[in-house]
C-alpha cells in the first residue's frame, strides 16, 4: 500500500525501519539501514545518513545539496513530501522507491535502475561533480574531469564548523587531504575546485555552529563568495591548501569562484588568491560560476577582467530569476530550469563564451537531465558535470544529439 510520495532523487530503492529524527540527539542513533524520516535534512547529517537504508523528507527539492550527495552515496532519497514526519512511525517497515518518490508500507518488491550502456566518445567533455573523494578512483575511468570539487562535505565530515577547523589549525589540512585524492585520481585531466558555498542554516549544527547568523531565506542570503569575502581568513585557508596542491605537482587543478553577486566580488577574490602567492591564469585557471541574472548581464566586465572558463550553475539562476526558493514545497511547482527565461541567459553566455574561446560548462542537477543536456549541447556549450552514476548515461545523450546536429548539417 502506498503511504505517501514526494520527490524521487535517483533510481535506488530501500527497505528498512523507519528512524524518525525529532532531535539532534536522534541522529546519533541511526542504525545501519534504517529508513531516516526528518523534516529537513541538512549537510552536518550526512555523516549519518550515508549508512541509512533510504532516507525521507518533508521539506526539500531533487536540487538540494543532501539529495546529490545521498545519491552518490547510492542511498536512495525521498524529498518534499510534504507530511512525512506525521504519517510515518518509528519501527514500521517501508519500501523507498528514490524513482517514482513513492513509500510504501511494508516490503515491496522493485527493483532499482541499473542501466549498462555501452561507452561512448563525444567531442562535448564528460565531466562530474564529487562531494565524495573515495568514489573518485571509480569515477576517473569514465569521465573527462571534475567540473566542481564541493569542499563542504570533506569539512562537515569533521563535525565542526570551518571557522573552528581554523581555529584549531585543521581547516588547510582537509581540504588538501580530500582535493589529493580527486586530483590524484583524475591526473592529468582537470579537476574545479569550487570554493565554500554552504547557506548558513546548514552549519548550525556543527562545532562553533552558533556563530552563525539566523536567516529567513538562507539560500538568498549569505552563502557563496560573499560568506567567505567576509572571513578572508578561510578564504585565503582555501587557496593556501590550493597552493600546497600546485607545489606538489597537481597542475591540473582549477580554481572556481561560486555564487558571485558582482564583478567586484570576483576581483577581491582573485586580489586575495595573490597574497598567496598565487597568480591568476598563470599559476592556475581561474573561473566563475554563473547562478545569478547580475552575472549574466554584466559577463563582459567578467570576460575584460579575465576568465579561463564559466561554469552555469542553472538551479540557483532559475531559483534568481524566477524568484523561487527551491527548496520550497509551497512554490515548487513554479520552479523551473527550463523556463524560457532561463534558458535565453544560459544561450547567451555560453555563445558569449564561444565567441572568446572560453571553455562553457554546466554543473549541478541540470547537467544530469538529458532534456536540459540536450538544449545545452544544441546551444554549444564545451562541457557538461554530471553526477558519477550518471555519466555513461550523459555521454550517450551527448552522443546521440551531436549526431543529430551533424546530420541536419549535412541535409540542410
């Protein structure tokens, strides 16, 4: 019988007891494949959850940090039911379908997607997205590189908040620890190291949480960038471990630059990266990701100031542009990536990109939904970041349209 459904996050499916979390003391009981139930899920759970047998929220969208990295994980996830909280019990037996988002009472037979397919070549890169370092041996062997390195989790794996990682001398140490093995594992195809970009309502739990500031709409408020121009000592904390990366010979890191409001945010940034010693698209590639309409309509003064390649980040530019929180259950109808809006910014970047000779690239929930993937190959983007279990899926895609787009080239 079917108990509920909400937003399905990958193709993996879970049996187990439902663990309710009510406190945070709750989340230190999860036992090994229980099914999670919580309200909202935030970063300083992860810990916990990768060892549960699925994972069920209330609140949340298929975009939110927890859902792609619990899909890495290969735990499957439900988000943005809504009530899950109130219908489910501790120690009933549910089904988890992460593909179709429904949970069922009891054990239900379905079986996950594992898709096989066979290995395709496209001239458009076949990148991926790794929150997690111990999948990137594995995630290596079929993709082209690293389109964002997300450094969160390497740090909410300590339990502790960045500014008291810094604190206690730890912060340089793991992040390079965690970039080692990316680098190290893709040599030498290039690996984006994007810097911390962590709304502040997903720190609170960690040790020195409470420095943080209460925010109505966190992912409209400080995060990204901003956040770290703020404490300069962890930014520069983030391009020091970057430096000790370079000076071993890992020549294939990149530096991106995320959630940028401004260019002069971008140039404070690339003012910072020198005090340690390190010179912009000489000593590393440094880029910008595109997630906010001020960025769009002022790339010019981004392409004059110098970068070495752009990187879209299509859920937070549709959550700006259509003034939608996409972590909202309330407007998440409204939320679309593929508004028409969106999608004339998205063009006109990545042809203003072209035009100069600067690599394109999407990364983040849209480079792994073939639809999207399709409109951006067609728009000539130079590069897609995917998820790892879904980049033989993404190079047929890729494949199959820059088919399509050749042969009406031969028949027009």
């Amino acid at each position: 019988m079917k108990l509920l459904k909400g937003i399905g996050t990958s193709s993996y499916v879970g049996v187990g007891k439902v663990r309710k979390i009510e406190t945070d003391r709750d989340i230190l009981q999860i036992k090994e494949g229980e099914i999670v139930v919580v309200s909202k899920a935030s970063r300083d759970m992860l810990q916990h959850l990768q060892k549960a047998g699925g994972v069920i929220t209330d609140y949340g969208g298929i975009t939110s940090h927890v859902a792609i990295v619990l899909r890495e994980m290969r735990v499957p996830c439900i988000v943005g039911t809504g009530n899950a909280t109130e219908i489910l019990e501790n120690g009933m037996i549910v089904t988890v379908d992460g593909k179709t988002g429904n949970v069922y009472g009891g054990f239900m037979e379905i079986e996950g997607e594992e898709e096989l397919f066979d290995i395709y070549n496209p001239a458009t890169k076949i990148k991926v997205n790794l929150n997690v370092p111990e999948i990137a041996e594995s995630a290596a062997l079929y993709s082209d590189g690293v389109g964002s390195i997300r450094i969160e989790n390497m740090m909410v794996r300590t339990l502790k908040h960045p500014y008291k990682l810094l604190e206690d001398g730890e912060l340089v140490d793991v992040i390079v620890s965690g970039v080692r093995k990316i680098a190290d594992a893709f040599y030498p195809k290039p690996v984006w190291f994007r810097t911390f970009d962590i709304p502040t309502d997903e720190l609170k739990r960690l040790r020195g949480g409470e420095a943080e500031p209460y925010e109505k709409n966190p992912l409209l408020g400080l995060r990204g960038i901003q956040k770290d121009l703020n404490r300069v000592d962890i930014l520069m904390a983030e391009f020091q471990a970057i430096k000790y990366l370079l000076d071993d010979g890992y020549d294939n890191i990149g530096l991106k630059i995320p959630f940028v409001r401004d260019i002069s945010e971008y140039i404070l940034s690339k003012k910072i990266l020198k005090d340690v010693k390190l010179r912009p698209h000489k000593d590393i590639d440094v880029g910008v990701s595109v997630e906010t309409p001020s960025v769009v309509f002022t790339f010019d003064e981004f392409l004059k100031e110098g970068i070495d390649f752009m990187s879209l980040g299509m859920s937070d530019l549709a959550m700006c542009s259509l003034a939608v929180d996409r972590r909202s259950v309330k407007v998440a109808k409204l939320f679309n990536i593929m508004h028409p809006a969106v999608l004339k910014m998205v063009k006109m970047v990545i042809a203003k990109c072209n035009r100069y000779g600067i690599e394109s690239s999407v990364s983040g929930h849209a480079g792994g939904d073939p639809e999207i993937v399709k409109k951006l190959i067609k728009f000539g983007i130079s590069s897609i970041s995917t998820n790892p279990d879904q980049v033989l899926k993404i190079r047929k895609t890729v494949y199959n349209v820059e088919n399509e787009i050749i042969k009406r080239g031969f028949t027009s």
